[in-house]
C-alpha cells in the first residue's frame, strides 16, 4: 500500500486493553410507619493498558506505556416517607471511597537521540506515576410540604466533606529528561 494523507507506518504495534466490571444491589424495608429504608450499595473496578507509537513513524522516535486502574466502593442508607401525604420527607447518609493508580512511561529511542543531535543510541524514560484515593461522607435530607393540589413548599439540605490524598512521582532516565513535567 503507498503511503498517502491517511496512512501510518509505525515501527511499534499500538495496542489497548480494558477490564471493566462492578456491582450493586439495593435493598428496601417497609417500615410499620410505612416509610421504606433503602440501602444500596456499589463496588466499581477499572483497569486500562494503553501502548501507543506516538510518532507515527516507521523509526523509533517515542511512545507510551500506559497502565491505569481504579476501584471504588459507595454505600447509602436513606429514609423515604410514604407517597400521597401532604408532608413528604426523604434523608439519609452516604459514603464514597475509591483508590486510583496511573503509571505513564514515555519512552524515547534511538532515532530521536539522533534527531536532537546525540550520539548515544541509548533510549531513555520519563515516568510520572500518581495514585489518587478519596474519601467522602455526606447527609442530606428534604421535606415537602404540599399547600394546594397545585403548589407545594420544599427544602432541603446536603453536607459533603471529602478528603484527597495525593501522590505524585516522577522518574526519568536518559533522553527521558525531554519529556514530561519539569523535574
């Protein structure tokens, strides 16, 4: 095939690669006021590999290696009033956590040591590395009061506090130096 507009001659095969799943289940009880509790509950996970040629050229200039996964968890327990009732209420608690991780490695070879005028045929690496995990609590709760068949008076309220913690590191060997974040 000739090389044309739309045509790429990499010297590396890109590839990708995903796992996705989670679960969830939720639960209600009819309480003898007839308010109904729900708890529903949730766990996520995530995993990605990414391999790209991002030169997209048949000689060794640079790609990237990238490896990312996260999982997460949430559950909420909430109190709901019965439907129908001139005042209508709902409230509960909900809490979040999740761990993420992402490695990128941007590799440099051969070819772009000759383009920046180097004679080692050494490649090098720049690999910033981060994990993220978070944590977060919350209470809410609203009311609804119904003044007329057609109109009605709400409110309500929400709290969130939420923590991040996060950590970052970057390494780099060679001409890895060229790319990435300022070390």
């Amino acid at each position: 095939m000739e090389a044309g507009a739309y045509t790429i001659d990499q010297d590396k095969a890109p590839h990708e690669r995903r796992r996705n799943f989670g679960v969830s289940a939720t639960v209600s009880y009819a309480l003898p006021s007839g308010s109904t509790l729900y708890s529903i509950t949730a766990w996520r996970y995530a995993w990605a590999l990414n391999f790209q040629d991002n030169d997209l050229g048949p000689r060794d200039y640079y790609w990237i290696d990238w490896h990312d996964w996260q999982h997460q968890f949430s559950e909420e327990l909430r109190l709901e009033s019965p439907s129908g009732q001139r005042l209508t209420y709902s409230g509960g608690f909900y809490y979040f956590q999740s761990h993420a991780v992402s490695t990128h490695t941007d590799l440099a070879g051969a070819a772009f040591a000759q383009l920046i005028g180097v004679t080692s045929t050494d490649s090098g690496y720049v690999s910033p590395d981060g994990t993220v995990d978070t944590r977060s609590y919350a209470g809410y709760g609203n009311m609804k009061y119904q003044l007329t068949s057609r109109v009605a008076l709400s409110g309500g309220v929400r709290f969130t506090y939420e923590r991040k913690s996060i950590d970052f590191r970057q390494r780099a060997s060679g001409l890895g130096i060229f790319f990435g974040y300022p070390i």
